[in-house]
C-alpha cells in the first residue's frame, strides 16, 4: 500500500520507499512480462468528483513513478475509485484509505 498526504497526489516518504521495492519486483525475470491494475483510493472527505480525480492522479502518480524506476509504462494501467472502497474494518473517513494499491492482471 502507497500513501498520500491529505488532499494531495504526492507520495509520501515511506510511500516512495514502498513504490521503489516495487518497481524493482516489476523488473525481475519473473514479473517482466506481466501487466498491473494501479488503484488510487481517498478517503471520503471533500465531495465525490473531487475524491474520484485525485485517486486517479495518485494512481498516475505511482504509475508514472514506476516508468522513473525502468518499469514499461505499458505494463500498467491506472484507475480512480475514490471513497468507494475503504480498507477492511475501516470507515470510509479513515485517512489510511489514502493509498494505492497494485494488482495483478495477467
């Protein structure tokens, strides 16, 4: 998980730290041919139109972070989905839902 700063598509520290050991997962043999859903996620304060564009800036923000660290930007494909998807156990106001998230797609 990558965090953000409140209102913001700027990695924070420890985000980028995380974003580099992925990026360099994504370049080992094994990872090389394979494609990833990068999914922004705020949490629900300001207003829904707000929140659903900067969660696809902060997925554009890892994405283009990863294509820095050698990753083929056609590998990754980008997606908002806003407040509409909290952390397990957490409410939609929690500001840990301020993060991006990674997954596999073939």
């Amino acid at each position: 998980m990558i965090g953000f700063d409140l209102n913001s598509a700027t990695i924070t520290s420890d985000g980028m730290a995380k974003a580099r050991i992925f990026a360099q997962s994504l370049l080992m043999p094994e990872l090389r041919g394979k494609r990833f859903l990068i999914e922004g996620h705020t949490d629900s304060r300001g207003g829904i139109p707000l929140n659903m564009e900067l969660s696809r800036r902060r997925a554009e923000a890892v994405a283009n972070f990863l294509a820095q660290q050698g990753v083929e930007r056609s590998r990754v494909e980008v997606r908002g989905f806003g407040p509409t998807n909290p952390l397990p156990g957490r409410k939609a106001s929690d500001p840990r839902n301020r993060r991006v998230e990674a997954k596999l797609i073939a």
